[in-house]
C-alpha cells in the first residue's frame, strides 16, 4: 500500500516541529486534506468536531509549511514534518503536548508563546 | 483536564525514540493500557484490530520502556518518551514511518533493525 488509505473517511497526521524535532500535534486528514497539503505546501487537516476542511493558522496565523511528509506501515497515519509559525497549539503553547505525568497526574510544562486571547 | 478522556474507549498514542527524537509509531491505548504502562514502566496499547490489550514487544521482544509520558491539550492523545528495544515496526524497520513522500508517491526509506521473519 503506497498511499494513505482513507478508506475510514481519514488518517491519522502527527506534526513534528522541523526545527526542534517536538511533536506539535495529532489530528486527521481526509484526501482532500492530504490533496490540498501536497499541492500548497501548507497543511491541511480534517476537522472531526466540525466535519469541514481546515487549514491549520488560516484563522491564527500559526500555518505550518510541509517540508516532509511520511507515511506509516498500514497507511492509517500520516507524519508531517512542518516550520511553524507561532505555536501550534491554541491555548498558546508551542507543543498541544504540553502537559507531562508525574507519576499520578499530569502537570503543565513550558510556557505559552503566545496570547491566545489576541489570537482567536 | 487532567487526565486522558477515555470517554470514546481510547485515546491516541503517539510514540517518539528517546535516542534519536524520531516518531516510531502510533497507536491506541484504553484506560487499562495506560494503567498496565504507568504500573510495568513498559508500553502497553489497545489493539482495534485484535479488540485487545497489548504489551508491545511481547511478542517480538521489541519492548518499549516509557520514560516520559505527555497529554494533549484537549486530552485525546498521549505522547510517549520510549526506550525502544530493537525496531517499532512490524516490517522490521525502526520506526513505522519509513515511507517519505517524493512528491508523487510513497517511496522506502531506511534499513531494516531486524528481521521479521526470524521474530514472528
């Protein structure tokens, strides 16, 4: 199997930070998403909550320019390599990863790069 | 929130190479997957497949070793620091994302760690 198969409606998309390496975010991507990343270069998620297509920072401005994009081993996921713009996620941090387990719960970690409140 | 959301039966689980900072694979995890992996130190996920809990590398012996474990801001995935044991995927590569996008398709990538023939 040679492409993603969105045989379920979407696969999984992990974007990686090109610059640190940091995982930034999971979301999904149907074809059109995936089409629409290949051809500008800038991606393109599906959004599960809102059914629509979704260009990651068209409304924050944090877009994420595609340097890579990778493929697993049953082609249900997706792995992007990306230059981001701003942060990722919206609460304002650089990662949506940015709460870590301390052995009993998860604790917040790193700071926020931007304002979240004059973003959205 | 502050724990995983378990509330639609799992969470995603993305899982990242301590050594070299690669993305390995994803995969899912019930609420019994995490706890097995809190409690052993070891990855455990949900297989959707097989509809059960599954230690990785049980099998093969290409167990996983969590160091770190991360939460998403809108609790849906997991991030996992590992220590991984030979290679991640079934295929006998490190990681599972071992097909680069060249701009048309999907093209191998990278040497194979074991032999899959010889471990499964």
């Amino acid at each position: 199997m040679e492409t993603p198969n969105f045989d379920g409606g979407f696969v999984h998309a992990v974007a990686v930070d090109a610059e640190s390496g940091d995982v930034l975010m999971l979301a999904h991507m149907d074809g059109e998403a995936f089409e629409r990343t290949v051809e500008t270069g800038y991606a393109h998620y599906w959004s599960r909550s809102r059914q629509q297509l979704w260009k990651k920072g068209k409304t924050s401005g944090n877009v994420q320019r595609v340097r890579e994009i990778r493929l697993d081993c049953d082609g249900d996921a997706v792995l992007l390599e990306v230059e981001q713009e701003g942060g990722a996620c919206h609460t304002g941090h650089r990662s949506c990863f940015h709460r870590v387990f301390d052995g009993e719960r998860f604790v917040e970690k790193g700071e926020r790069v931007f304002d979240p409140g004059e973003v959205y």
